[in-house]
C-alpha cells in the first residue's frame, strides 16, 4: 500500500512539474514574440534623404525622358546593384539596379509617387516623390547598412539543442 501511495505522489510531482515547464515556456516563446514585433517597425527612419535632381532631356532618346534612380550606401556612396524599386512592398511592377546602382522607374511608381527601395544586407526605406516626377528626374537614394544584431535585424540564428 504504501508502495501504490509512493507511486501516486510520484506521477503527480512529474505532471505538475511538467505542466510548469510546458506553461514558462510558452509564455517565454510568447513574451519574445511580442517583443520581437512590437520592437520592429516596418520602416527606419534613414539617415540621408533622397536627392532629386532634373536634367534637360534628349528628345532623340525616348529611354532618357523616363525618370531614373541610383541606389548607393549612405556610408560612402558606393552603388548598390540587384537593389529592387517598387511602389509599394508588395508590388508587382518592380525593377532592379544594374552593377551601377541604376535603373529606370517603373510605371506604378512614377503614377503614385511612392518609392520603396530594399536590399539585401541593407535597411529598406520608403520615399514620397513630388508629383508629377519631370521626364528627366535623376534620385539618389541612400540605403543604411543592416545591422546583424538585434530583434530587427532580420537574420536569424539557429539554436541546436545539446545532446544529453
């Protein structure tokens, strides 16, 4: 009898035990979750704005009319290529930079006034443009180096559990 007794308490020390692990750890995967998100927003706020400027356009050359972009690092100016222009994040109708950091603005973009551009290893960021854009526009646009710390860096680190 006692032995049955010792069991009982047994089994009931582990599933309390157990329920108690189950219970802090979802509330930590929870807490860091909410933290995680609450922490990120969508977009930064750069630290050099976006320069236009406009150039005299050659009628001879229709593809020189259509307004351009350069995308290079706010930390030194170097160009950023396979950088992707789009107006809005989920767009369809996105171009990319060449090796120069250069491409031409899509058509969503010259008709909303909206540029958002990402990178990978760079923070993406978000530009009203004045409307209408003239035919021969030229932006400079800066992007911020990514961090590879934080909730917001957007790199993930892989935990591998311990063998017992």
């Amino acid at each position: 009898m006692a032995r049955s007794a010792r069991f009982r308490i047994d089994a009931l020390s582990s599933v309390i035990a157990t329920a108690t692990i189950a219970i802090a750890c979802a509330s930590a995967r929870s807490a860091a979750t909410t933290s995680s998100i609450e922490q990120c927003p969508e977009f930064r706020a750069p630290s050099k704005s976006l320069q236009i400027s406009v150039q005299q356009t050659d009628s001879s050359r229709p593809n020189r009319a259509r307004p351009q972009a350069q995308v290079i690092t706010a930390f030194d100016g170097r160009p950023i290529g396979r950088a992707v222009l789009s107006a809005s994040r989920s767009s369809l109708d996105t171009t990319h930079t060449d090796s120069s950091g250069r491409a031409f603005l899509s058509a969503s973009v010259i008709r909303t006034g909206v540029l958002v551009t990402q990178a990978v290893g760079y923070i993406r960021r978000r530009d009203s443009l004045p409307l209408p854009l003239s035919p021969g526009a030229r932006l400079t646009v800066p992007l911020d180096a990514q961090g590879l710390d934080g909730p917001c860096s957007g790199f993930a680190v892989p935990v591998t559990p311990r063998p017992p």
